[in-house]
C-alpha cells in the first residue's frame, strides 16, 4: 500500500478547492439623448429594481455620468448588458451599457 505524502495530499486538496468566480459590475452610461424614463423602464425590467430604487439610479446616472446596476458573474453580466443593448436599439435609443471586472 502506498503512502500518501503530506506535501502532495495538502496540494491536492488546495487545488480541489473552489474559487468563487470572477464578478462583474454592469453600468449604465450616460448620454444626451435617452430619455430618463427609459433608463427607469430598462432598470426595473432587466435589473429588478423598484420604481424609488430605479429612479435614484437613474439621477446618479444623469448627474454622476453612470450608474451601477449590479454585481454579476461574467456571464450573466454579458448578458445583462445584451438585453439592455438590444432593447435600447430596438426602442431607437443610443444608451450605453458595459461590465467592469470588480
């Protein structure tokens, strides 16, 4: 039988040890042309947020140049940004959505 090592037994279990994975804010941008009342509709259809909690994003926005949304894993923030992008295309709309590494 053999003997397991201490050295390689502890490296192996480090290593079988899960990383909580990389977070991601999304941000809105602000620009000149996408009327706030939209930007309140995008954050309380794709960001869940209330009307109060939307509004206040919205003026941080408007008044700060961006706003944060959330905090996500990668791949839900890529595709929080996509649903924000396409529906502000869809709706003629050029308001800018991006992730940030946290």
């Amino acid at each position: 039988m053999a003997k397991l090592g201490s050295v390689e037994h502890t490296e192996e279990k480090v290593e079988s040890e899960l990383q909580p994975p990389n977070m991601y804010k999304v941000v809105l941008n602000n620009d000149d042309y996408t009327p706030m009342d939209f930007v309140i509709e995008v954050l309380r259809r794709f960001f869940n947020m209330n009307e109060d909690k939307a509004t206040d994003i919205m003026l941080a926005i408007h008044y700060k140049g961006k706003g944060l949304c959330g905090t996500y894993s990668a791949e839900i923030a890529e595709t929080k940004v996509d649903q924000v992008l396409r529906f502000a295309k869809e709706n003629q709309h050029p308001l800018k959505c991006t992730m940030e590494q946290s």
